[in-house]
C-alpha cells in the first residue's frame, strides 16, 4: 500500500485542481454535452493522468489506489463526466500489458501528458456484454488491415484521438479470431464519427457512434504485434474495469450519502429538521451500514488487484454488489430530498441519472451474476 501520506497529498492536489478547473464549467459542459478538450491536457500537466502507468512510460508509477483517489474526488463534485479513470485504468494497461515496446514508447507518454484522449471501441448495435457478438472485421491487405463495421456507446468517441478497436482478423477462428487495433482517428481514412448520443445521464460525457467504411490502419498499430490474442486480451482487463466500476459506484453511493445527511440537516418539516424523524434516520443508518460494509469488501478487492491475486468471479461479485447497493442508496437519498431530489440544480438528481449506467457497462448485473454461477 502506499504511503498515507504520500496519497493524501495527491488527493489534496486532484481536489485542489477539480476545483479551480472543473467545478467553475462542469454545468457549462453538461449543457452542451462534453468537456473542454484543453482540460487533458491540464490534467496531464499535474500527473492525474495515467497516474498507475509505469514513470518510464511517461505515468506516475503508482498504483490502483491513487486511481481510487481520482474516482472518489470526482464523485465528492458529482462529476463523473471527466471519464479520467477509463483513460487511466481501462485504455492504458492496455498499451502497458499487451503492447510492443515502440507501441508503449509511441503513445502511452502522449496519453499521460493528455495530448492523446484514447478510447476503447466493443460495444456494437448486436453487441455489448457479449464480445463474441461483434461483427465489425479487418481484412489485411498490404501492409495495412481494412477495417469495416460499427460501433456504439463509444466514450471518448467524438473527443478520442486514439482508438483501441475489437475486432475478428479471422471470421472462422471464433475467439481465436479476435485482434485489436488501434485506431489514430486523425490518420485513418475510412473512419468517421457519428452522432453525439443523448443520454439520461453523464451529459457531459461524449459518447458516440463510430463508422469503419474501408478504413485503412497499418500492421503496426496491431496491438502486440500478433494477430487473435484480442479476446484474451479483453477478457484479461475485465477484472480491472470491473473493480474500477465498483470503485466508481462506492464513490458515489458515499457522496450521495454525504450530501443527503447534510440537507436532512438544515430542511425543515412540520417545524423540525427532517434528521429528527424516525424514517430519515432509519434510512441514514441503513445507508451508512451499506456503504461501509461496500467499502470493505471492495478495499478488499483492490488489495487483491494490487498483489495480482483477484479473481473473475471476485470481480464480478464487487461489481454486481456496488452497483446495486449505490442504485439503492441513491434512490433513497433522492426520496429524502422530496422535489428538490428531482431538480437537476440539486446533485443528488445528478448523482441518480449519473450512477445508473454502472449496472449495464463493464458487463450487465445480470452476465455478473451468470459468472459468478457458473463458478459454484
């Protein structure tokens, strides 16, 4: 673990710039549907991104607790939007794992000073927990693939600049079939975006479709350098994404927690504040046991992602178990808000629209629990 002290630091600086940079346009930025692009590159300036990147590749040779740092703070300003952790923890161990040695050196550095926002492209129309669905394909030709299909709920996916793209190399091989590669949108002919989508919540988080007609992307940017290791690769990272959901979903459920307890405090009914009734206290103390027996479960998760000892199932357990415990919380907490709960000018309404998607992405509640049967 690092040292306390050491991560406090770092917390004291994420929440120092969250203030002055994020906080001043987060409302500017959900009106109009995503970030300012200069705002990476200020992250990257203070080291926020790919902060447990290894330092010779440009990162802040940490680990995934100064991840969880970032997580919590962005939730403590009910602004998930700035999607730092899908760059920090999802894209980058990509490069950082599989990559060749001239891939790592050519783009992770760009990634962690913010000159590159990179995304990861699986999700199809016919295609989102089940990666074997994926029907978008590459044909090698040359020294180039050519690429064809469609992508969907892409985020990142009008701001990415780099594309880490699933796709079959071999339609009859099956899983063994799979490759990625990696996309540079500003050099890849072929490819086009498609429209923002418009969604019950991060508003502020781009998301996108995503168009391959004929796209032509060099041999070398197959990541690896070896072509059917994509679904081993992608199945290898899911335990990761899914501890970084549950992360997500603890932050939140906790600082939805914080802010109600707060409003309770001061709202006034029948002539006495509200933390005076029975109902709202029961509830609090229900919430509160929640989240700390959450908290422990998923500290416990993370331990085992550092030492290198989590497990799928495990995984799936702590993103099933998050997830559904912040939905509920968040859910109460807006019932203690009365109308005000439902006010977008309130966070908690925000909070609630934000957190619901953690129970669909990085794999459904319900695949969560496929897995975890079929362990039994």
């Amino acid at each position: 673990m690092p040292d306390t002290g050491e991560l406090d630091l770092f917390r004291a600086n994420v929440r120092r710039f969250l203030a002055a940079e994020v906080v001043p346009h987060a409302d500017a930025w959900r009106a109009r549907g995503y970030i300012d692009r200069d705002l990476w590159r200020k992250a990257g300036a203070l080291g926020l991104l790919c902060a447990s990147t290894p330092e010779i590749y440009g990162g802040g040779g940490g680990n995934f607790r100064h991840e969880a740092v970032i997580i919590e703070e962005l939730a403590a300003i009910a602004f998930p939007d700035f999607s730092i952790p899908l760059q920090n923890v999802i894209l980058a161990p990509y490069f950082v794992q599989y990559g060749t040695e001239e891939q790592k050196r050519r783009w992770l550095p760009r990634m962690a000073s913010g000159e590159l926002v990179a995304a990861l492209a699986m999700s199809e129309p016919g295609a989102g927990s089940d990666v074997r669905a994926i029907r978008t394909h590459a044909r090698r030709d040359g020294r180039d693939y050519v690429v064809n299909g469609q992508k969907t709920f892409i985020t990142h996916g009008h701001t990415a600049d780099l594309i880490c793209l699933a796709v079959k190399t071999d339609t009859g091989e099956g899983v063994r079939g799979f490759s990625l590669l990696v996309v540079e949108t500003d050099k890849t002919d072929g490819f086009r975006r498609g429209r923002r989508l418009d969604k019950v919540g991060l508003k502020a988080q781009d998301t996108a479709e995503l168009f391959f007609d004929d796209a032509r992307v060099p041999v070398e940017n197959l990541l690896g350098g070896i072509e059917g290791r994509g679904f081993y690769q992608l199945m290898e990272q899911l335990a990761k994404e899914r501890i970084n959901i549950a992360m997500q979903a603890l932050a939140l459920a906790e600082a939805a927690l914080a802010e109600t307890i707060a409003y309770v405090k001061q709202r006034e009914v029948f002539g006495k504040p509200l933390i005076e009734f029975q109902n709202t206290r029961m509830v609090l103390a229900e919430a509160k046991t929640a989240t700390s027996v959450t908290r422990s479960f998923v500290e416990s998760c993370i331990d085992r992602l550092i030492d290198g000892t989590l497990d799928p199932e495990t995984a799936a357990m702590a993103k099933w178990w998050a997830t559904d415990k912040q939905c509920e919380i968040i859910d109460d907490c807006v019932q203690l808000h009365g109308g005000y709960g439902y006010m977008l000018d309130y966070p908690i309404a925000r909070m609630w629209s934000d957190g619901r998607i953690q129970k669909i992405w990085g794999g459904s509640n319900e695949v969560m629990k496929e897995l975890i049967a079929r362990a039994l």
